[in-house]
C-alpha cells in the first residue's frame, strides 16, 4: 500500500511539472499530461509519433468534474450512471470557459471524455486539480500497451515513468459516443452498442465512415503489429502464426488462442497481447480465422481489419 501511494506520488509530481506518464486503465495503458497544458499536451504528440489533427480524450475521475469544460445532457447522466466508470468516451460540447488545451481538440468545439476504472488511475486523478488527456501508450498506429512491459518496450526511457496498474481488465479501447447532437456510435469498443441502445431507449448504430478523425482510433490503418495479416483463415500456411478463438484437437506451436472456447470478451482481452507475442517470437506473417461479427466480435474485427491493411 505504501508502495502504492509512493508511485502515485511520483506520477502526481511528474505530472505537475508537465511531464508524460503512463498510466493503466482497464482498457488500454494511456499516456497521460495535464490536458490543461500546451506543453504538456505536445510532448504527448511528439512521444507518440501521432498528427495533431487526431484529437485526444481527456479522462476524469467523476461527472462533477467535467462541468467546467462540458455541456451535460439527459443522455450522459443516464449512461454515466450505468457504465462509468468504465470503458465508455463520451463526446460533449466544450464550454467557451474550459481551460482544455486547444491541442487536445484540434480546435474543435467538442471534447471526448471518459471515467476510467482502475483503482491507481482513479487516485492519481483524485490528487490533481486538472484532468489528464491520455490517448494509448504506443508508437502511433502501432499495437496498444496492455501492461507496464508493452509500454516500456514501446517506449523504453523516453518516458520518465510508467504507473504499473497490472494488466488491462478489458485489453480493448474505449466504446466512443456522439451526445452533440443525436446519439450515435463514432468507435466500437469495450462496451457493446446494444447495451447502450438498452439504456437510451433508441437503437444505435456505428457510424464508421463519418468524422474518420473526429475521434481517436479510427484511420484507416491501425493497432498494427508490422506483420501482413490474413482474415477469415480456415488454415494456416507454414511460414504463418495462427491466431485461433476455438481450440483444436491437434498441438502445433505456430497455434495461438485468444480463446479456446469462444468467448468474445477472453478474445478481446488477448488481442493486442497476442499480436505483440506474435510480433516479438518474429513470425512474418499471421492468419486468423473467422471472429463471429458480433457482441464483442464486431470490436475485434474493427481492429483486426485496420491492423491488416497496408
């Protein structure tokens, strides 16, 4: 425990000093800076590689700390109160007051916001006065972190240091949803579209091809490992990792399981491990078969079908 309170300690200092730290989420490991700080927000940039016209999600501990940056409406209370914290970015109308960095935004008049569960992360926003814009750990368009060992290879000293949280609950980004204006669906993710319709009352749908930078995650390639990926496989060939959701009666070493029993949310939360395995053992190429396109399977293969393209 004092262990604990000494690392949020020194992530709290570090970040006071507009510095960049890494930290868990149950999603993904974030590189979090005070979202307040040009200067801290463009080290941010710099670090990940990353255009500054992809705008950032700022994550805060509770709904009443957002008031002085966001517009609420019926709808986030609603979900808000059923999901977060949790794997859910909403996108508000920004306040003409916020102190929000313009960098987060790229000068847009909205901001994405989220409530991430981790019990570290949730403290470590306690003791600051501002909130902390966090995009994933990771070299951009590369494989996102889910634990302290993904980021320091992806980083090594360039970041000066890494709040270990364990390895991320759900191993899958945040679901991202649009209140402006009428709900909609802008990124699939860690929560399911179909219990966000359940709490609203509306059936929603993923809009995939409007804002493609409006929000994180969302160009064209992504969450890539470097390696050319083959969809829908109904085998492998020899020179290929096979990344499999069912296991199969006979042994062979190039076999790699998200699960062996298909179980979406287990095979979400093993993606990007899996990948980074896969990617480190130095295999050239990777054959997955067939994901169920849906529940939780419609996230994966968001992902998947990114990672492949080239």
């Amino acid at each position: 425990m004092k262990k604990d309170l000494s690392n949020i300690k020194k992530a709290k200092y570090l970040l006071d000093k507009n510095h960049c730290v890494a930290i868990p989420t149950e999603t993904v490991y974030g590189l979090a800076a005070n979202a307040y700080s040009d200067t801290a927000i463009l080290k941010i940039f710099k670090l990940k590689k990353r255009p500054k016209s992809n705008p950032l999600i700022v994550h805060y501990c509770k709904a009443e700390d957002i008031k002085n940056d966001c517009e609420l409406n019926s709808s986030f209370i609603k979900l808000y109160n059923k999901f977060c914290p949790g794997p859910l970015t909403f996108i508000l109308k920004l306040k003409k007051n916020s102190k929000i960095s313009k960098y987060v935004t790229n000068g847009k008049k909205t901001l994405a916001v989220r409530f991430p569960k981790n019990l570290k992360t949730e403290k470590l926003l306690k003791s600051l006065n501002y909130p902390l814009a966090a995009p994933s750990a990771n070299i951009y368009t590369q494989i996102s972190p889910v634990s302290k060992k993904d980021v320091k290879d992806e980083f090594g000293k360039k970041i000066k240091f890494i709040l270990d949280g364990g390895s991320s609950r759900v191993g899958l980004e945040s679901t991202i949803i649009n209140l402006v204006n009428k709900a909609e669906i802008l990124r699939l993710g860690g929560i399911e579209i179909n219990k966000i319709s359940k709490v609203l009352k509306k059936k929603l749908k993923y809009n995939s091809s409007k804002n493609k930078i409006q929000v994180p995650g969302q160009s064209n390639f992504h969450y890539s490992p470097g390696i050319p990926i083959r969809l829908n496989a109904k085998k492998q060939f020899s020179d290929e990792a096979f990344i499999l959701i069912q296991k199969r009666k006979r042994f062979d070493k190039n076999y790699f399981y998200l699960t062996k029993n298909k179980n979406l949310k287990e095979a979400g939360k093993n993606l990007y491990n899996t990948l980074r395995k896969i990617k480190n053992l130095k295999f050239k190429k990777i054959a997955i078969e067939k994901i169920p396109n849906s529940g939780m399977g419609l996230t994966i293969n968001d992902r998947l079908k990114r990672a492949s393209k080239r």
